[in-house]
C-alpha cells in the first residue's frame, strides 16, 4: 500500500512539472510573436519574410540573446484570413508575447491591429506597403517599416523624370490591385507633365499578350510602364515585348523584384528596370547576404532583409527600453532614429520621427536593372 501511494505521489509531482515546465520556460525567453500567411494568398510573399524573421532570430540567440534571454518566436498562420488574423493575435498575447510581427496581408494585418489597440501590445509589420495601414486604426502601438506604395511609384517615376521620357504607354492585368496600382502610376505621370499615350489591360488568364502589345507599339511610347501585380501575365507581358522585337525601355513596378521571375520569365528580363529597396552592395546589405547564405546555404533577396530588419528593429526597442514593459517597449521603438537597416538605399535607415508610424525612408528606395536573369546593379536612388 505505501508503495502504491509513492507511486501515486511520484506521478502526481512529475505531471506537475511538466505543466510548470511551459511557464518556467516562458519565464526564462523573450517571447515574440509573428503572424504569417503560410498557406493562402500572400503565402508567397510572407514566407520568404518571416524566413528572414527565423534566421534574425537564430542569430540574435547566438549572440546571447536578448536581455540576457533567448528569444523565442511565436508563430501563427492566418490564412491571410482577416478574422483568423485577429484570433492569432489574441492567441499570441495570451501566450505572452510581448511583441507581434505581422506578415501577411493588409486586410488581415489591419484586423489583428484591433486587438493589438485592445491589448497596448506593440506591433509591427516590416514588409506591407498599404498607405493607409497607419491611418485608418489611429493605433499608438502599431509601426510600419515596409516602404508605402506612394513612395515606390515616386521613385519610380522619379527615374522617368530624369530619362526625360515625354510619352509613355501603361500596360498591366485587371487584378484589384493592378487596376489600383496602374491608377496611381498614372495619375502620378500625369502629374509630371509625362504624356499616357496608350493603355493597355492584360485579361487574368489570357494566354499572349501580343494585340495589347501591337497597340502599344503603335502608339510611339518613349517607355513602358509594367503595372500588374501578377506573375503570369507579367510574363506574358514580356514575351510579347520580345517576339515583337520592341527596344522601348521597359520600367516595372515592385513586382518586379520578385526572384521567381528569373525562372518565370527566363531570358526575357535583359535590361527590364524596376523599383526595390535592397542594394546588395550596402554594407549592411551584404552582411546580411553573407550571413544568410552560411547560416541557410541560399541566397536571400528583398523579402528575407524585411523579415530581418522586422526582428531587429523589436529586439533594439526592447534593448533600449531595457525591459519587456509594453509601455517602455512602445515608447523605444516610437523614438527610434537613424537605425541602419538592411532595406533600402545607401544612407538611408528607419526611424519615426515627429510621430510618425511608417519607418522607411522616403528617399531609400532604389531602381535597379536586370542583367540577364539577375537582379543587377542600383541605377537610381530615390525621388529626386
């Protein structure tokens, strides 16, 4: 009987401390939060940017950790689902986190600001672009460091200017967000005195683009403006550009810096410029680069450096507020200033000042060319 009754207690005492084990861990770690999408529209885009997230926090841990804690990341998937957003966010601060990354897109980063507000737990998304993701919640806790989609036409557009083109053509696909994105590039040419001489639309699905680009090069465009967001009629877009035997330069939005085009559109990206914000050749930069590539054996691009850049710039506000106090943390990452980030043009770096909640330079944006199949040289920076 009395060897029943320790066996009974030694059971007790060790289920016990497997349900402490949890909390004492938690206790001993940084826990920070990141919401991604890993399986629906922005799946994509958001992997590659918390890739990034995971490998800044491998290597702040290897360092040491933070505040003489390892940090430990807390990762959700939303489904890019708005409402599955929110409750991820719920989740993530009822496990302790005192910092939450968003990763995923703009409707549904919006949504988890909601709880966010509620809970004062700041927030930060590295990567989204949406202009009005920090004016439509008037959320204290909630930063933005992904440039705004006005600052990348701007740069874009930028570059034009200085080619002194006069009349060019628009061509993207009837996506929501390419119809979007061709307005504002419009609207913004026009605004520069730069004549739209022709607009083309690339129906979703199409199988050649060649009448929309006939038309074009009847028009006598100077340039080209690539306006559409999705892949595969961008790459139609290219080929037609091709096999017509069209020598207009060629000016792609962001879209364009995606790496999957060297594979979609092999052999038909030679001297296409686009808008980004990674030069490789920044000393930050190429730090990143070569760390990256020792510690996961690729090559990263523009969506790793967001993630990284995310992660860094929470674990530099938790330092600096020398604590995991949601207020103290908050106060830090707003006065933020002059942080060298691996993002975007040389000298440029995050920061919000006069209390603002969008972090990247206005002028770090860069234009680059494809040289062949790779992403090649920075052949402008900025807006002027």
């Amino acid at each position: 009987m009395k060897q029943v009754f320790l066996t009974k207690a030694r059971s007790v005492l060790a289920a016990s401390l497997m349900a402490l084990a949890p909390l004492v861990f938690a206790q001993n770690t940084i826990r920070i939060g990141m919401i991604t999408d890993k399986v629906g529209p922005a799946k994509a885009f958001a992997e590659p940017v918390a890739q990034g997230a995971v490998f800044a926090a491998r290597e702040l841990n290897a360092r040491g950790g933070l505040l003489g804690r390892q940090i430990e990341l807390l990762v959700e998937d939303d489904q890019g689902k708005p409402d599955v957003s929110a409750t991820a966010a719920r989740k993530l601060v009822d496990a302790g986190a005192v910092f939450i990354l968003s990763v995923s897109l703009t409707p549904a980063t919006q949504q988890a600001q909601s709880v966010t507000l509620e809970t004062k737990v700041p927030h930060l998304t590295p990567s989204n672009s949406g202009d009005t993701l920090t004016t439509q919640i008037a959320n204290p806790n909630f930063w933005q460091t992904g440039p705004l989609a006005s600052t990348q036409i701007a740069t874009l557009l930028s570059y034009a200017r200085n080619k002194n083109y006069k009349r060019v053509a628009l061509i993207t696909e009837n996506s929501a967000l390419g119809q979007l994105t061709n307005q504002f590039f419009k609207a913004g040419l026009e605004k520069s005195g730069i004549q739209v001489v022709s607009e083309e639309v690339v129906p979703g699905g199409s199988t050649s683009a060649d009448p929309q680009m006939q038309k074009i090069r009847a028009s006598n465009a100077d340039a080209l403006f690539m306006t559409g967001v999705t892949v595969p009629e961008n790459a139609l877009i290219l080929r037609a550009y091709r096999q017509l035997g069209l020598k207009i330069p060629v000016l792609a939005n962001y879209n364009l810096s995606i790496p999957v085009y060297a594979t979609i559109a092999k052999g038909l990206l030679d001297g296409v410029v686009f808008v980004d914000a990674f030069d490789p050749v920044k000393a930050e930069t190429r730090r990143f680069i070569d760390g990256y590539k020792k510690d996961t054996g690729t090559e990263p691009f523009n969506l790793n450096g967001y993630g990284y850049d995310g992660l860094m710039l929470v674990a530099d506000a938790i330092r600096r507020a020398g604590s995991t106090d949601k207020d103290k943390v908050r106060d830090a990452m707003q006065a933020t200033r002059g942080y060298q980030s691996v993002m975007g043009g040389i000298g440029s770096s995050y920061g919000f000042a006069d209390g603002r909640r969008t972090g990247f330079d206005t002028n770090g944006m860069v234009v680059r060319v494809y040289e062949g199949d790779l992403q090649g040289k920075v052949v402008h920076v900025g807006q002027k």
